[in-house]
C-alpha cells in the first residue's frame, strides 16, 4: 500500500471540497418550458428527416393513456394527430423526446408507406434513422416504469 504524507492545509481543501453543499433543486438552472411550439418545431425537424411530407400537428394533452401516441387524420388530407401527455413530457430529457416523437413519426411513416405493415418494431426501425437506440431504450423504460410493467426491448426494437 502506498502512503502519501498529508497537509493539513490539503486536507482542509479536500473536505471543504466534499463538505459543499448541493443547491436544492429550486437553485438549479431549469431548462426552457417545452410548448406546443417547440414540440412542433421538433417534430417539423424529425419530419423532414425522415421526408415525411403528410402535415402532423402535436399537442400536450392534460392525460393520454399512451403517453405518446399518434392518430390517423380524421378526415381526408388533414393532418396526422401526435398527442403527448404533459407529465410524462416532463419525465423526458430533450433527446428522449426526440426519441419518443420519431417513434411516433415511425408509425406516420409506416401509415404513408405501407399501413398494412404497422408494428412498434418497424416504427422503431424508422425512428432510428434519426435518433440513436439508447434513448428510445431510455423512453420505454420510463413507460414501463410509469405503467409498473416490464417489456421486452428486443420485441420493440430488435438486437
């Protein structure tokens, strides 16, 4: 075991170092609000990456059962519906929300290109041409810990 001679002027340096204390949560800085605006202006990003061209419109609702979800447009040409639920909304870092929207925008993708093909995997597959795995395994773990469940990420985004 090596042992190194100590100062107290050194040992009054470290422990004042250890000693300080943390800023209560209210002293931290705070990120920006996330509005409708900001959410839509994410989504208009993640579109074009994907050349998604049917219009979408996001909204923060009070309570989605789903967290995220999107819904086909009510009526012809109209836009695809993306609804997210605003305290799962604040549960997410600004990349797993990126994530959670190009899952989202994964399914407009699949519903545009081949509707008879719809799954969760393959909205995946397309969301991950955008973003990277680790924050769409980062989304579903924050869902299923929200909902007391457990799945299987291989299912939901493959090896």
């Amino acid at each position: 075991m090596l042992s190194f001679p100590l100062s107290a002027a050194y040992l009054v340096g470290l422990c004042s170092v250890v000693l300080q204390p943390r800023p209560l949560a209210a002293e931290r800085p705070v990120a920006a609000p996330r509005t409708q605006a900001t959410l839509q202006e994410t989504v208009d990003t993640v579109k074009a990456s994907l050349s998604i061209e049917h219009p979408v419109v996001v909204s923060i609702v009070a309570n989605n059962t789903r967290v995220v979800s999107v819904a086909a447009p009510p009526e012809a040409g109209g836009p695809f519906q993306l609804a997210v639920d605003a305290a799962f909304l604040n549960l997410l870092t600004d990349d797993e929300l990126t994530a959670a929207l190009a899952h989202e925008l994964g399914h407009v993708w699949v519903f545009t290109h081949h509707p008879y093909l719809q799954t969760e995997r393959l909205a995946n597959e397309i969301a991950m041409r955008v973003v990277d795995r680790a924050s769409l395994e980062r989304v579903y773990g924050k869902v299923w810990a929200r909902d007391g469940t457990k799945g299987d990420l291989v299912s939901f985004l493959g090896h």
